[in-house]
C-alpha cells in the first residue's frame, strides 16, 4: 500500500499514434490516455505532469510522470491496473511513492535522448515507425567530432523552433555521443534541459556534416550565428526517443535501462552487439 499520495511512475510509449505527449480536445495525446487509465484506476480524476512534453511522433522508453491521489492501492494497481486500461503502444515500467516536494518536471536535474538513424540504401518497413531512414552513406566519426563543439552552456538559438516559448535559450549541453552499430547511427545527447525541435534542429545539422555537405566546424558556426534560418531542416520525429531523466539520489527512483523501440529493455552494451551482428549483411549493400 501507498501511503504518500505522491505517487512516481515511469512511462514508455510510442508517440506514432498520438498528437504529442500533451492533452488536447480534438486529438489522440499521450497524456489524456494515461490520465484516462489512472482515473479508472484512482476512481476519481487524475492529472500528471511529465518530465518532458515530447512532439507528435517522439517516442519515450524513460518518462517520468508524477500525480496525486487520495486512493489508497497496492503497488500492483498503479502497474499492472493502469497497464490493463492503456492502448498496447504506452505502459508504466516503474511505479515509487515520492516525497511532497518531488516534481517530474522541476525536480529533474538533466534529460537524456537517443536519435537513432538507419543509414542504409533501403527503408525499413518494420521499423518504419521508430526509426529515421537516410539513404545515402554518413560518416559518423565527423559528426561525433563536429557534435563537441556543442558541449557546455551555449545560447542555442540556431537550434530551436520559432514556435519556442522558453524564456532563455541557453542550454547546458553535458555529453553528446554518436556511435554506429551496424546500419544504425545512434546519437545520445544530455542537457540540463532543452529548447523545443532542439534534438532534432541539431541531429538535421549532423547529418549534413555526415554527408559531406558542411564541414566539422559548422556547428560552432552555427552557434555564433544565432540564426534558425542558418542551421539544417528539422530531423524526423519518428526517430526521437526520451531515454532518461536524471533526479536527486534522495528520491532513489528506479534506474532501467536505456533502450530503444525496438529493444527496449537491453542494456545498451548488449544492444549494440546484437545489432552489429543482425546488420552484419548489409557490408555489400549498405554503408559501414
């Protein structure tokens, strides 16, 4: 049993179907399913706030959601319940009484998100839904070098939507990895927080850094520019995955492993070799 009625849940969810994480009247949104199952469950009306309001077509293995209730239910309820009245493509993984001060959004120290790009001649069509396909060869090694430039605090204005509402638009960029796994290109980014399509302004820059297009330098260009209009388009949401959000050790919540939509709960390590095993044709066809 519950007996804080601050109750901590981790979410995954595949944003394919769904407008975007935040409820609207007119559209299918993550969070009017969820809080649609947790007042059945609850037995009254239930809101969550989220870690971070992810875009039509964004994917999440790792958001946090926290609510209030005055239900007093075992831990089963708000786990295996809430699962038993959500859509197939969205689950809770986690559940954890929280503290009176804990806040998904507010408490949260750094996000973490993965881009994941098929970089091969051919599409997909299993993995059409959860992957960013690029048909023509990238070079990572010059795109993870070109991605340091972007590590630290920087006013990252050539990388945000012009619909942005965040008052600042300076960010801390902590790591940012880009590593190939066979026909995937996986880019790993963590920030302190970030500015709306700023994953994916940046990822859209990458690839044309990758291409050949632009040089290694471009990003720390772009930086300075300060231009929306000067960076790359937009990079597809059908590749984004909110992966991780970092809190204070004091609220000890659960740690699950990173994953991705189609291998969600492998450890990245292992991930990587089954994918370098399963990609092991396409040395012909593809681009190693």
């Amino acid at each position: 049993m519950f007996n804080n009625n601050k109750i901590a849940l981790g979410i995954e969810y595949s944003g394919s179907n769904y407008s975007g994480w935040q409820r609207q009247k007119d559209a299918s949104s993550v969070q009017g399913c969820l809080e649609n199952a947790l007042s059945k469950v609850a037995d009254h009306p239930v809101t969550v706030f989220c870690a971070g309001r992810t875009d039509a077509g964004v994917h999440a293995t790792g958001q946090v959601v926290h609510f209030t209730t005055h239900s007093m239910r075992p831990e089963h309820a708000w786990t295996m319940g809430v699962n038993a009245n959500l859509p197939q493509d969205i689950a809770v993984r986690w559940v954890k009484s929280v503290p009176e001060e804990f806040h998904a959004r507010f408490s949260a120290l750094a996000r973490c998100y993965r881009y994941i790009i098929f970089n091969h001649c051919y599409r997909s069509a299993i993995l059409a839904g959860g992957i960013s396909h690029y048909h023509l060869p990238l070079d990572e090694q010059k795109m993870a070098r070109a991605a340091q430039h972007l590590l630290g605090e920087h006013d990252f204005t050539s990388f945000r939507a012009l619909q942005c509402q965040s008052k600042t638009p300076l960010r801390n960029v902590q790591q940012i990895n880009i590593s190939r796994y066979g026909a995937y290109i996986v880019v790993e980014i963590k920030a302190n927080a970030f500015l709306h399509h700023m994953v994916r302004n940046i990822v859209g820059s990458l690839i044309e850094i990758g291409s050949g297009r632009q040089n290694e330098d471009w990003l720390k260009q772009l930086l300075a520019l300060k231009d929306r209009k000067q960076a790359a388009a937009t990079a597809k949401a059908e590749g984004l995955y909110l992966v991780a959000v970092d809190y204070p050790a004091c609220f000890a919540l659960p740690q699950t492993s990173l994953g991705s939509y189609f291998l969600p709960f492998i450890p990245f390590a292992f991930e990587a070799a089954v994918l370098l095993a399963a990609e092991g044709n396409f040395k012909d066809e593809g681009y190693n």
